[in-house]
C-alpha cells in the first residue's frame, strides 16, 4: 500500500490535483505509476489517445463497459490540469 503523501505536502501540485480527481489512481505497482482509472489498468493517456483518434465516449464505453462517462470526463480534467501545471521554459533562437 503506498504512504500517503498527502499530510506530508498539501502544497504539491501533484498532491492537489490527486485530491481533486477522486477517480484518477497512481500507485508505482499498476502500469509503472502512469495515472490510471480508479481500479483499473486503463490509463489516462490509453483514454486521451483513443478521443483522440475520434472515439466517441460511447464506442470508449463499449470497448470498457466497466467505465462510466465520468471516468473519461475525469482522464480529460485530469490531463488538462496536469499540462496547466507545466512550466514552459523558452530559450533563444539559435542564429548560427
């Protein structure tokens, strides 16, 4: 069972965004740690590649009919957050 990092930081961006998406799951022993659907090994990324290639969530949904609509609604809030915390660094353009 993993520690909860919780109490150890509630400042973390991470830690936050865990606390938000309730069902959202990442645990180092399901699928190396990648954000999964709460008690499954369906990633988040799995999830976004197939809207992505057009998948309607209904066809997500026959394809897995263990999930609800809420969980694909929760792998988008989920990525969306977590690129709203990247830092974009920019560098000068090389004229060499």
């Amino acid at each position: 069972m993993l520690r909860s990092v919780v109490e150890e930081d509630r400042n973390h961006p991470l830690i936050y965004t865990m606390e938000k998406h309730v069902r959202i799951e990442i645990n180092p022993e399901i699928m190396f740690g990648k954000p999964v659907i709460k008690g499954t090994r369906i990633t988040v990324e799995h999830i976004l590649h197939k809207l992505g290639g057009g998948m309607s969530i209904e066809e997500i949904l026959e394809d897995h009919p263990h999930l609800k609509p809420d969980d694909i609604f929760a792998a988008q809030e989920f990525a969306a957050d977590y690129l709203g915390q990247e830092e974009i660094m920019f560098t000068q353009k090389y004229n060499g």
